[in-house]
C-alpha cells in the first residue's frame, strides 16, 4: 500500500469517526485532510482532487477555530496558503488571490499573538499572495507584498550561524522575478544574482526542495541576462541550473517534472547531455538568443510550484502550535504620541520630530526630505527663481530649468515657514512638468514631474491639506516606479523618499495598514543605496527602518516593528562609532524607541537598560541646538519614567523623569 493509500483510507476512518463524535475526532481529520491533499498537490494531473480536500480541511478548523482559535488557526493558516498554491496552478487566480490573502491576514494574526515560526511564515504567505496578485494584474501590489517578504526574511537570519539565509535567497529570488515581470531588468538582474549568490552560501546538505529553487533562480537569472543581450555572462548560470536540476533527479527523480515544467513554459528543454537548450536549437549554456524579452525570468508561480513540491510531511509538521505570550496590553496615549525617533536631535532644517505634535512636527517628518539636490541656499533659490517669466514661451530644455526654479523657489517658502505660499510655484512647476513628460523620449521631463509630485505631497501636508498631499504622493511613487527601470541611479533616490513619504501620507490619514507597503518598500530601496554608498545613505536607513517600525506598531504588528527598530539601532550604533559627534542624537533617539518597543510587547525587564543607555548620553547633548524633536524625545523619556515606575525600576524610572524635564526645559516654545 502506498503513502497516498493510507493517507486516503486515514481520512474516510475519520470522517466517519468524526461524524460520530466530532469533538474528539475533528482535529484529527483536519490533519488527515491536509497530509492527503498535500499527498496529491504532488501530482499536476491529481491537483483538482487536492484543491478540493484541502478546501474540505479548511471548512474543519474554521469550524474548531471558531469556538478555540489559539489550537487552530495555524492549521488554517497552513491549509489556506496550500489551498491557494493549488488553485493558482488550476488557473483559478482570483479565488487563489482570495484564499492566499486570508492566508496572510491569518499569519499577521499569529505573528501579533507571538507564535513561534509565525514571522517566517508569514514572509511565505506573502510571496504566494503576491505570485496571485500579479497573474491578476495587480503588479504593484505583488511587489510590495513580495518586498515585504524579503525583508521579513532578511530580519530572520541568523548572523553567527546564518540560519535563515535560505529562505532569504528564496524570497530575493521571487523579488527578482517580480521585478522582471514588471519589465525592470537591470534591476531584476540585481536581485537575482544576490539571491543566487546567498543561496550558493548555502552549500551543504540541502533538501530536494531548496536545491530545486536554487535551480529555477539560476535560470531566471540565465534568462534575465540573455533578454539584456549578455549572453556571454548568462552561460555559467545556465550551467549552475542544468547542474541542479541533475542533483535533484539523483536525489528525488519525482521533482524533474516541475523543473522541467518550468524550463518548457519559457521555450527551453533539457537535452540528452543534461544541457539546458532552447526549444528552437539555440543551447542556453552558450547564450541562445531564444530566450525572450527583456528581463524575463520564470514566473513567480513557477517557483512556488517547484518550492512546494516537499514531502507534504513538513507541512503538517508546521503550524506554530507551540505556546504562545499572552495578549499585549492597551496602548497607552502617551506611548502613541512619544514612541517614535524621528531623525536627529541637531537643529538641522529637516530634522526628524514625531507625528501627533500638530503642524510644525508634521513638517519636520524625516519622511518629508526634500530631494538633497534641490536644497541649496533658501536665498539663492528664491532669488533665481523670481528670474523666471511665466510668460515667455520655452523650449524643453528650457522648460525643465524653469520646472527646478519653480520647485527650489517652493521649497525656499516652506523652508521659511510659510508652506501655504509654496503651493502656486509647484502647481505652476506641475502643469510644466507635465507638458514635459508628454514629450516622447524626454526623461528628463517624466523625473521633474515625479519630483515635482513628491514635493506637491510634502507642501502640501505642511499647509495641513492632507487628502490632497496623499493625491500627489501616490502619483510620484507611482511614477517613479515607472521610471525606475530606465534611469536607476537618478530615479531610485527619489523613489525612495516618495516611497517613505507616501507611507506617512497614509497614516497620518488613518490607513496604517496601507502605509506598510510603501514604507516596507523605502527600506528595501535605501539598503540599495546604503550598500552602493553606506557613507551618504547609511544614516537615511536608518531613519526609514525607524519609520518602518512606527507604521508595523500602528498596525498592531508589533513583533515586527521591534525587528525593524533593532535594525535601525544597529546601523545608529555603527554610526556612532565612527563619528560620535554628528551621530549621538540619533543613537539616543534610537535607544528610547527601542525601549519602547520593547515595552510594547511586554519584555518588561528588558526596558530599563536601553532606556538607561539613553539617558547617560543625553548628558553629552547639551551643546546640541533644541528643535521640535527634543520635546518629542521629552515626550518619550516621560512615558518611560512611568512605565519603569509601575514595573518597580525607581530608581531608573527617577533618572528617566529627570532627564525628560532637563529636556523640557531646552525644548522651543510653540512656534519657534
């Protein structure tokens, strides 16, 4: 009798056993249910069948979930997501995308609840909800839900015994195959060489399963290189692939037909000498031009589908049913006005303060940087922008000159206080910049209308008009993504403060939620560029990390929030050492939202020591100009003095009152 005949028979003895008495029974039978189904997910021809007894799984433990959810929803979870991988496969997208996004909303909740294992099954979620959005033409939307996955799994790895860092490439594969789905090569490119690169870290002893996915980013990444005309560069990652896929039929000869799937969606096939060729004769390993357009890899679905092709053992093993913490407490007013660090201490323009402190704090968000190069002297701009007739006709060149007048005269305004008379110069600059980008070929023109767009979105919420700000900040990130592909090195800074800036739009608008996204992807989008210049983009990292963490908090995902903070600290920390001076604020800053992080998901006796850490460098700040987030870090430090108080640390707790006041009494009055 085979495995799938007993799992079968299993599952008609419990049926009838739980027919009988389903209490004792239904938990059984759920399980039985997911092992057969996930036995016949590994025949293509039998995925009907599957599909339809993991839908039966499902309906058991939404019914044990609805009267004792904490033993259940994990089982559900693991059902959904499988469920939805089938229902793609069967072409039944929409209810796919449908399952898959509860899948998500389920391990969100289990993250929330402190589940073990529950983050990196979430980042799995993830990537299949996103493979669903785009065979839906959601794009945009699978790109963030994938971005996100790869930054869940990145928070994930070990860096003493690189545990996690399997799944990293894996998730960075499917992000590099996101990317090339949408058209953006180069970057797709990128990606995709790193997830191989990390998988190749992996070397050892590796399931079937990950030697498979291995194999399917190498010739994603062989395809994206033959479709930019480097067919020379595509060879060795053609063989890396055509090595795999050998290495997985000696150690499992059932999963060649999903790999071999793969390769003949895409027009290529394996011939007799284990070389991959491309069904019109030209050989992959020697750079056939067969392969297709430009930055085309395998389908995120396909890589699903060979990920997932495991002994459905290991499925059933999963599900986060270890103990769990308690639920967290209510949040505390003062810890939703105080959490955040915003930037630095120094009384630079730009410098960081928290929201909820009113207008000039909303102004001063990190998020709301102006693109550097348009912040030249206030005066100089001003002066050079009155030197503009709005008259006089121009011709393109001209008129993208006129377009960064008129944006370095706005932001001269804003600078200066008076956000409101900013408004005119940027819809004038706006109605240019779009007669610019209408001109077929003019890049240039597209960017200063991209950038104009952030800039409107950022004037705008000065001057409080906050659903309109959204209106253009949305419309920049979008253009900007657009535009990405074509000029990376001018666009992907932008794209990055948009993205960020869009995140806070968002939330200061009540849609927290919404504002993970774009805040997730500005985290990705700023590691680029911190990794191609840590010295100019390290700092700013850091800040969006911390802005991360602030929307994760907002939407009650406070695990991951706590992640992101730790992350920011590290990056203060290293930062630090190299130039305490120009970094000091920020590492304090940093070391206060981490205990409140902390705090926040109850570690209670690990709170005093960040907290401590802060205030003995806050001695060394008396020399540092006060702005608005010093009453902001007040505001922190004061809440903190609280929470040590009524968890029996008096003495920090005294500390911490004193320094909050000493803070007080150096913060700006309104208005300043």
């Amino acid at each position: 009798m085979t495995e799938l005949d007993e799992a079968e028979r299993a599952v008609a003895r419990l049926r009838r056993a739980a027919e009988a008495e389903p209490v004792g029974h239904l938990p059984e039978l759920g399980r039985a249910l997911l092992r057969f189904g996930s036995l016949l997910a590994t025949d293509l021809e039998r995925n009907g069948e599957s599909v339809g007894i993991l839908g039966e799984a499902a309906g058991v433990y939404r019914r044990l979930a609805a009267t004792d959810p904490d033993p259940h929803l994990a089982w559900l979870a693991v059902v959904s997501q499988r469920q939805a991988l089938g229902l793609g496969l069967l072409g039944r997208r929409v209810e796919a995308r449908e399952v898959a996004r509860e899948a998500v909303g389920l391990w969100r909740l289990l993250v929330d609840r402190g589940v073990d294992g529950s983050r990196g099954e979430l980042a799995g979620a993830l990537v299949n909800l996103g493979n669903q959005l785009a065979e839906t033409g959601r794009h945009h939307e699978a790109l963030d839900r994938v971005t996100e996955a790869v930054e869940i799994r990145r928070s994930l790895v070990d860096p003493v015994t690189g545990t996690g860092r399997e799944e990293l490439a894996s998730a960075l594969g499917d992000l590099g195959i996101k990317l090339g789905e949408m058209g953006r090569g180069a970057e797709a490119l990128d990606v995709l060489r790193a997830a191989v690169a990390t998988y190749r870290e992996t070397a050892g002893d590796r399931p079937v399963g990950a030697l498979a996915d291995h194999a399917a980013i190498a010739f994603a990444a062989a395809r994206t290189l033959t479709g930019l005309g480097r067919t020379d560069e595509a060879r060795p990652y053609f063989a890396e692939a055509a090595e795999l896929r050998a290495e997985c039929g000696e150690r499992d000869p059932a999963i060649l037909p999903f790999l071999d799937h793969v390769l003949a969606r895409h027009g290529f096939r394996v011939t007799g000498e284990g070389r991959i060729e491309h069904d019109g004769g030209g050989r992959g390993e020697t750079g056939g031009d067969g392969a297709g357009g430009e930055g085309v890899g395998v389908d995120g679905a396909d890589a699903a589908e060979v990920r997932d092709r495991e002994d459905p053992g290991d499925q059933e093993g999963r599900g986060g049913l270890a103990d769990r913490r308690g639920p967290v407490g209510r949040e505390d007013a003062a810890d939703r006005e105080g959490r955040q660090d915003l930037g630095d201490l120094a009384g630079r323009r730009g410098s960081a303060v928290p929201e909820g402190l009113g207008v000039r704090a909303d102004r001063a968000d990190p998020a709301d940087r102006a693109d550097p190069a348009d912040r030249a002297d206030p005066a100089d701009r001003a002066d050079r922008a009155d030197q503009a007739d709005p008259a006089v006709p121009v011709d393109p060149a001209d008129r993208i000159e006129r377009i960064g007048r008129l944006n370095a005269r706005a932001l001269a305004l804003a600078d200066s206080g008076r956000p409101e008379l900013a408004v005119a110069p940027l819809e004038e600059a706006l109605v240019l910049g779009r007669e610019a980008a209408a001109d077929r070929g003019t890049l240039a023109g597209a960017v200063a209308l991209a950038r104009t767009l952030h800039h409107l979105g950022l004037v705008r919420a000065w001057g409080g008009r906050r659903a309109e700000a959204l209106e253009a900040a949305d419309e920049a990130v979008h253009l900007c993504r657009r535009l990405l592909g074509a000029a990376p090195d001018t666009v992907r800074p932008l794209l990055a403060e948009a993205a960020d800036s869009l995140a806070h739009r968002l939330a200061v608008l009540g849609r927290h939620r919404d504002a993970v996204a774009p805040a997730t992807e500005a985290v990705a989008l700023h590691r680029q560029l911190a990794g191609a210049d840590p010295s100019t983009y390290a700092g700013a990292l850091a800040r969006v990390l911390n802005n991360l963490s602030i929307r994760l908090c907002d939407s009650d995902r406070h695990a991951e929030a706590l992640a992101a903070t730790e992350q920011s600290l590290e990056i203060h920390r290293r930062l630090h050492r190299a130039d305490p001076d120009t970094h000091l604020p920020g590492l304090v800053h940093a070391l206060s939202n981490l205990a409140l992080r902390l705090a926040r998901v109850e570690r209670h006796d690990e709170v005093a020591r960040p907290t401590a850490e802060a205030v003995r460098h806050l001695r060394d700040l008396d020399r540092v100009h006060p702005s608005n987030d010093i009453a902001a870090l007040a505001e922190s430090l004061a809440w903190l003095a609280w929470y040590l108080r009524g968890h029996g640390h008096a003495d920090a707790a005294r500390d911490t009152a004193r320094a909050a006041e000493h803070l007080r009494r150096h913060a700006p009055k309104p208005g300043r």
